[in-house]
C-alpha cells in the first residue's frame, strides 16, 4: 500500500457514491477481500474515513459509478465548498436536483466542463476514458494532455486497446496511466477499456491516486549475491543477474503482464497479431511461413539521444544470426530468412518456418551507430567489446558508475519513451554473504534484496523474526531445479543408470529437507506445460527397488561395504556445486544418503559458480552437476525444449561452448519431433511433436528434475507497493522487477 500522506480534508467525509441512503463503516467491507486488486487503495481512505460504504457492511467494488457521483467525490475528496448559483452551469443539472451544489463546485474548480450543447449528463455512468480526462484535470495536467492530444498517433499506455481511446482522451489516458501519475488501473487483457463505465473500485484507486500521487525516491537500493560480468543482459552469458542488470536499461518492444499470458506493446503501437493482420502465416508447398510486422511508436530514442529506428532492429537480427557472435540462443534468429523496413517505424521480419512465438520477436535491440562499425570489423570480438560495460539503452535508467566488486549506480534515461521512473537513483549492491545483505537490509542500507543464495530456512527464519522490519515475498517460479547428467561420461551414458538415479531421488525429502516444504517436486523438462500428458511419458516416483533392478540389470554389483561394482569399479557420481549456493550443497548431502540405499557413493567437486558454468560444465568436464532452468512465458511451449536438449545445442568449440545442452544428450527421434514442433504454429502439428518429444525425453532422461522453485525475495519495510519477478510495474517505490 502506497503510504498515506496527511491530506487536510477539514471535516469532509467522502460518501459513498451509488446510493444517497449509506451507513458510514470503516475499514473491513466485507466484499473487498485482502487479495482484492484495489484492497490497499479503499481500505486506506475508508480508514481516514474519506469512503463509507453500504449499511449491510459491504462496499459493492464493482458496482457503477454516474457521472454526477463522481462530481461529488472530487469535490469532497478536494474539500471543496458547495456552490449554488441562481442560474445552473447545465440543462440538465437542476436547482433542486440532489448533486447541484456538487456539480457546480466541480465545475467551478474547472473538473467538469460538460457536453457541447450545455449538458453534463449527470445520470449517465462515467466511462473509464472520462474517468482518465477528469482525473487529469484534477492533477493539474490538462494543459499537457491537450497539448499530447495533438502530437500522438495513439495514447502511450502500453495497453492492447489504446486504437480504441477516443481523440479527445489521447492525452489525459497517456499520463493517466504514467508512473509519474499511475491513476489508472487496467481491466483483465491489459486494456484500457475507454468505453466501459468505471467501477466503485476504480473510482476509489483514481481518487487515492489524486491525494496520495506516487512517491518520488531519491534513492532506491537493492542488493545480490553476484555481480554481473558486464550489462549485455543475457545475451552472451545466462545469469540471472545479468537479467536484473539490464532489466534498468533496456525496454523491449512488447512486455508480458502478470494477467496469464497477456502480451502488450511497449515501444511498439501494438502487439502483431493474426486479428490485426501484423503476424501473417502462410502455406508455401506445403510448407509453415510466415511474417511478422513491427509498427514503432514514434519519436523513440537511444539513452545517447540518438533516434531507434526499425534500421536499429535490422541491424540486431544481423548481429545474432552472425556465426561469430557467441548468441547464448539464437535459434529464432535463425528461422528468419529476411528483415525489411520500409520506414523509420516499421520492420517486416520474414520466417523462413513457423513458430508460435514469433510474434514476439523483435525485442533484443543494439544501437547501429554504436555497434556497426564494431561489427563488421571483428563480429568474433563483439561480445567481449568494452561497449558492453557502458552500453546505451531504451529503459528508464543509464550507468553512471561502476564500483567493481561492490556496487553499480544508475540515474535516468531522460530519453526514455514513457516519461521519468519515480525512482531517480537506484543502486545495485553485490554482497556475497547472506547474513551481510540481511544486515543491510534491517540497518535500511538496503532496499530489496534478490537472488541471495539464501536457504527456505533462512527465508522463514527472517519472515517469523523479522516481521517489521523485513519482509519476505514467496511467489511460485518459472524456474526448475535439476540434476544435470553429462551424457558422455562412461557410467551416466548407460540409460539405466540414468534411470535408476531418478528412482533413488526422494524429491518429497529434498522439499522437506532442504526447502522446508515449500517447493514441489518437478519431474521432467515438460511437466509445467499445459500440454503435458503424464500418461505418455516415463514418470520415476521415489522407488528403491526399481532402482536397484536397473543397477543389477545394468551389470553393477552390490559389495560388501554396501556399495556397487563393476569390473572392479566403484559406482561413484562427482557431483560439481558452487559455494555461493548453499542450498544446493544442501541437496547434495541428502542425495549422498538417498543414493548409498541402493549403492551409489557421491563425492562432491566445489567450483565457484561462474567458472562452473561459463568453463567446466559447457565443456564437459564433470559428472553431475545441480542448477535451475526455467523461464520464458506461458506461449513457451517448445522454444525451451529446443534451446536445451537438441543436438545442435551441445556445447562445442564450433559454437563457442555458448550453447545449452550441458548433458551433452543427442537423440535423433528428439531432435525431429521437436524441431518440428519448434517450427508451425499450427496447434494440430505441435501437440502431437510435442508430446512425442516428452515421451522420448522422459524415457532417456538426461537430466533428472527435482523440484518447482519458490522464490523468496527480501524487502525492507519502507519498501512499499512491491510486486516481484516476472512483471515489470510502475509503482510508487519501485519501477522495476527481477528475473531470479
């Protein structure tokens, strides 16, 4: 909940504003649940008695709201003293008529101005779009939004409907929904809905927003375990520090919004669509193509203020599809056979194949004019370019120091397309130690704390402890923790004992043990997706005997010390962990136990966890090995799969050792029914592809998954309005979110 600040009401008391019979109730209606969208926003002014609600106890949220209602709300929420000329402003707003005297003071403070003709319609529901326009004007923005109204193409509001915003409410929507004003929410789709008459709620979150406008932060600080290696963001490394790094810096042309699976523009007009014409698929010879179009909102620039043009996006697709480049993942890169801009605004990308994310492609972006040269002298060399320490961005914020080791500090873009973050300065620290960031965080040093490297342990030590002073966030991840089996090596090749590792692995006792129950267990790459069909594919539950019948097939024979041999081999995994990763070290230890049951022996090989992935495992030197895959978004149905476990993604010199599969797993029947999902966007040949592909994967499995990750990030109590990975909002406090 933003906080309260003191705003003199004199002894005004704003009354509910859908019946002129209403019982005045505090806080509490017993309709507006905690977990109701607009909760904070009505329980807060309902506690400074500026709303009352029903006298059953209840609130009605979504009920309407008529235009002369509002009238009045304004007025009480301003402490505006009634007025009562001789001669009424509107037709249709009589003398004797309940809201005159409100009307009237809203009309004199300049709120309200009517319609052409001399009426107000006082009867009629407001609409969302009128809701913005006189909420702009209470703001004192009118000026702006009329001058706004004559330079758009469309409001900037990042909504999948702003075509639909009338012209007159170009402006006033654009800083309606800015992080400068935030007074709009959005209706499910991330629309504005202009159209639609405005709820109780959304009248309530509009006035909240009039008295209590975002807080401006001077500074804004938040601290990891890592520092990233340098701020090309994900593109030549897979961290995700890298991620939370660059995610102050860049914007993209589309974003994904914490509603399931909602696309919506950000630097582009609109999100490509079959319904809209923009993502176009076509049949030639039988075979899946298609074209995507990006149209650029205009005026966009460079954090050096130079213009981004559809040229900047030709030149990012030329870069990645580069063999020289050491992309981590190109593989949508590749699909496209060609790129046009016909203008500074627009850019046709022509996919050589079908793909279901291929209307969101676009968004990775390289500054041409930086970048061009560079390129075409040594592409080889581009990612190890020192632009990539300082590199210009599309985001809220731009570098202005780099303390190695310790700290980065970053002020504003004032080129950003969507005005200026409500946080002027924010500071990322890199602290190592948990322990250390929990100190930071309750000596106030420290803001938000992510990717800590801490254990569910610490996690619900510091929420039953600490309540007050930090607060710890629990939300369910895209991200999968997994055993990691290199394929390769002469005992892991054989399939049974693959297999019989996934029989020995309680993942219910991991959860316990190491997560305190809070994570759930993962069994394969596929398990999450809406399409996945357990009955097709190989489950392994917690089973010693199963595991033991592999083994023995398997020709490993159990010793007298309790562990197994053959030709006079011990049956011992080398399990490489990082000592920045506690947990997993956790993890390890319970399998050492789980897996001596059926006579396998465990050592582990510590390496730090950045030369462990960026050296040992890409190149395949160990056994075994623990960390998390995951990502992407609810359309991610088979991208993920193809980036990891093909053949083509093993890690080798050729390809810089910069790609995925770390198991080093080659299955020809894999790679065809994937590739062949990977390429159609037509759901009957995807399906089908897919669930092949899961059942051989399972089948082999190269890696063994143990558990869903639940997120716990740390947020100091002056931290307010947080919403954590993986939704970008503009809130009052904090104008960004992480990927862990």
């Amino acid at each position: 909940m933003r906080r309260f600040l003191s705003i003199v009401l004199a002894v005004v008391m704003l009354l509910a504003v859908c019946s002129p019979v209403l019982t005045a109730n505090a806080a509490g209606f017993k309709d507006v649940a905690a977990s109701y969208w607009a909760y904070d926003q009505i329980t807060a002014l309902a506690a400074k008695k500026v709303i009352i609600g029903y006298a059953d106890g209840t609130f009605k949220p979504e009920g309407l709201v008529t235009r002369e209602e509002f009238a009045k709300m304004i007025v009480v929420a301003k402490g505006l003293a009634l007025v009562k000329p001789s001669r009424p402003t509107f037709t249709d707003v009589a003398a004797s008529r309940w809201s005159f005297g409100y009307v009237e003071a809203a009309a004199k403070a300049g709120y309200i101005k009517g319609y052409p003709g001399g009426t107000f319609k006082p009867a009629s529901s407001i609409t969302r779009q009128e809701l913005a326009v006189l909420g702009v004007r209470v703001v004192g923005k009118e000026s702006q939004a009329l001058n706004l109204n004559k330079t758009l193409e469309q409001p900037m509001a990042m909504a999948n409907d702003e075509q639909k915003v009338a012209t007159w409410a170009y402006g006033a929507v654009t800083i309606a929904y800015s992080p400068e004003v935030q007074m709009m929410n959005y209706r499910k789709g991330r629309l504005i809905a202009p159209l639609v008459s405005a709820t109780r709620a959304e009248c309530a979150n509009s006035i909240y927003m009039m008295v209590v406008p975002p807080k401006n932060t001077p500074v804004l600080t938040f601290a990891e375990s890592q520092e990233p290696a340098d701020l090309a963001g994900q593109e030549f490394a897979n961290f995700a520090v890298s991620v939370d790094t660059a995610d102050l810096i860049y914007d993209g042309l589309i974003g994904l919004d914490e509603s399931p699976s909602v696309y919506y523009p950000r630097m582009a007009r609109e999100v490509p669509s079959q319904a809209n014409g923009l993502w176009k698929i076509n049949d030639v010879n039988g075979k899946e193509t298609m074209t995507v179009t990006y149209r650029l909102r205009k005026g966009l620039k460079w954090s050096d203020g130079q213009p981004f043009t559809s040229k900047d996006l030709e030149f990012a697709w030329e870069v990645r599809k580069n063999p020289d480049v050491p992309i981590v993942d190109n593989t949508m890169d590749l699909k496209i056979e060609k790129v046009e801009t016909p203008d500074a605004y627009t850019v046709i990308y022509y996919f050589n194949v079908a793909d279901l994310l291929g209307f969101t492609y676009g968004s990775t972006l390289y500054p041409e004019h930086l970048l061009r040269a560079k390129f075409e002298a040594n592409p080889g060399e581009l990612a190890n370019d020192s632009y990539w320490d300082n590199p210009v961005g599309t985001g809220p914020y731009k570098l202005t120091k780099w303390v190695k080791g310790e700290r980065l500090e970053f002020g504003i873009n004032t080129n950003w397309f969507y005005g200026e973050p409500v946080s002027k300065t924010v500071i990322q620290y890199a602290i190592p130690n948990t322990n250390t960031i929990m100190a930071n965080l309750l000596a106030k040093k420290v803001d938000i704390a992510v990717n800590t490297g801490s254990t569910a342990q610490q996690a619900n030590m510091i929420r039953d402890k600490m309540k007050g002073s930090v607060n710890v966030i629990f939300v369910p991840s895209t991200y999968r923790e997994h055993i990691c089996l290199n394929t390769e090596d002469p005992i892991l090749s054989d399939v049974r004992v693959r297999r019989a590792l996934a029989y020995a692995t309680d993942r219910d006792e991991i959860s316990k043990v190491v997560y305190q129950g809070t994570y759930t267990p993962s069994y394969d790459w596929f398990d999450n997706l809406s399409v996945w069909d357990p009955s097709l594919v190989t489950m392994y539950p917690y089973s010693v005997s199963k595991a033991n019948a592999l083994l023995d097939e398997a020709g490993w024979i159990l010793g007298a010390d309790g562990y197994r041999y053959k030709d006079g081999k011990k049956l011992e995994i080398q399990i490489t962990i990082s000592p920045e990763k506690p947990a997993r070290a956790s993890t390890v230890e319970v399998l050492i136990k789980q897996w001596k049951q059926v006579g396998v022996s465990i050592t582990t090989k510590s390496i730090s966890w950045s030369v462990a992935m960026t050296e040992t495992v890409p190149m395949g030197d160990f056994q075994a090995t623990v960390y998390a895959w995951g990502g992407g978004s609810p359309f991610d149905l088979t991208a993920a799969s193809d980036q990891i476990w093909t053949t083509e993604m093993i890690p080798t010199a050729e390809n810089d050792y910069n790609t995925s599969n770390n198991a080093r797993w080659s299955n020809a029947d894999f790679d065809k029914a994937i590739t062949a999902a990977n390429n159609s966007a037509n759901m009957a040949t995807v399906i089908p592809n897919l669930k092949a592909a899961m059942k051989i994967w399972t089948d082999q499995e190269p890696s063994i998954f143990l558990l869903n990750w639940v997120d716990h990030t740390y947020v100091g109590a002056n931290v307010k309005s947080y919403k954590p990975y993986p939704f970008k909002t503009w809130t009052d406090d904090f104008p960004f979110t992480y990927k862990q």
